[in-house]
C-alpha cells in the first residue's frame, strides 16, 4: 500500500496539517493563509505523483480535478476579511461532480443501497427545511450543494458493493468525513457562529482529502 516516498509525503502532510490547525486556532492570520492552501496544494502534488508511477487514468485524474477545484475554493474560504462563501461553495460543487464521476465509474447496486438513499435523503430534507430558514439568497447555492454531496456520498459507500476492499473503505471513510466536515461548515455559515469552525471543519476534511489521495494508489 505504501512505499516510503509516499510515506513521507503523508507524514510531512500531517506534519503541515497540525501546524495548519494550530495557528488557525491561535487567529495567526498570515501563517493561516500561507498553511491552508499549502496543504491541498501537497494533495495535488501527491496525485501528480500517483498518476506518474501508476499512469493515467480516469478515475486518478477525475480526482486530481477536484483536487484543483479545491484549491481553488480553500483558498477563497480561508479568507476571513472579506465573504466569498458563494465563490468557494461554487468551486466546490464542481470538484464533488468530479468526484461523482469518479466515484460512479463501476455502478452497481444491492439492497442495502436503498436503505442508504432514504438515510440520505431523510438527512438532506431535514438539513435543508433548517437552512431554508437561515440561508436567504444563497438557498439556491445551497440546496444545489447538497444534493451533489449526497451523489458523492451514495457512491462513495455503494463502491462497498464490490466488495470491502482496502481502496472502498478508504473512499467511504473520506466520504463521511467530508460530509461531517461540510456541515459543520453550514451550520457556521447559515445557522449560528460555530468556535474555531475553521479548525473543526479541517480536522476532517483534510483526512478526507488525504484518503482521496490515498486510494488512487491502490485502486
């Protein structure tokens, strides 16, 4: 699963990764913004890496677009003097239709999958019947995220079906992390203030990112 290059790109990540946590708890502002870009832009390098050693295909490249889409949008999000949730949030739909696509590349289905679509779908009504009340103009936005979310999230799990693979299991873990991860980020955004909401939201999004990563060198 690992080779020691690989190895020491995950433990320098999370090296980052922890200093990224500390000075964002701490408000240092500058090294904040130098530390949060930083890290997704390690991800994009470490799929770069994948594709070099493992060659091109559609699902390493699929998520090396969301990756770029992501940097993209943590860069816009990190900013805290000025709102551009709207301009982050649109980046980051695109980077979930990416991994939509990457997600969905072997379809299948079993029982159990519609008990997860009405898990799904019982969680996305009542997350959007409370945001409908808080989110005003950006409802459309809104609403538009979480049903891609719930896309990235169904297939992330039902690649389960194939059976519980070292790589399913990585995806499906960063699956739900991201999706806990986005709704602590909605809550701050649209509910109420969140504390250190930025240091919650990356505790595991960034893992979630990283498991992204680190299924494409094993799928």
């Amino acid at each position: 699963m690992f080779n020691i290059d690989l190895f020491t790109a995950s433990l320098i990540f999370f090296g980052f990764f922890l200093v990224r946590e500390f000075v964002a708890y701490k408000k240092i502002l500058v090294l904040k913004y130098f530390f949060t870009p930083l890290l997704t832009f390690m991800l994009v390098l470490m799929m770069i890496y994948s594709i070099s050693i493992n060659g091109f295909d559609k699902y390493r490249v699929l998520i090396l677009l969301s990756l770029l889409s992501a940097l993209v949008a943590d860069t816009l999000l990190m900013i805290e003097e000025v709102d551009l949730l709207k301009n982050g949030m649109v980046y980051f739909i695109i980077g979930h239709v990416f991994y939509v696509f990457a997600f969905s590349g072997d379809i299948t289905f079993k029982t159990w999958n519609i008990f997860l679509i009405a898990v799904l779908a019982v969680l996305s009504f009542i997350y959007i019947r409370i945001l409908m009340k808080t989110a005003g103009k950006m409802i459309i936005p809104v609403v538009s995220y979480v049903l891609i979310l719930d896309l990235m999230v169904y297939f992330a799990l039902t690649g389960l079906n194939n059976g519980l693979s070292a790589s399913g299991i990585i995806v499906a873990s960063g699956a739900l992390l991201f999706m806990i991860s986005d709704f602590i980020l909605s809550i701050n955004a649209f509910v109420k203030p969140v504390p250190n909401s930025t240091v919650y939201t990356w505790l595991l999004y960034a893992p979630a990112q990283f498991l992204f990563v680190l299924s494409t060198f094993i799928h």
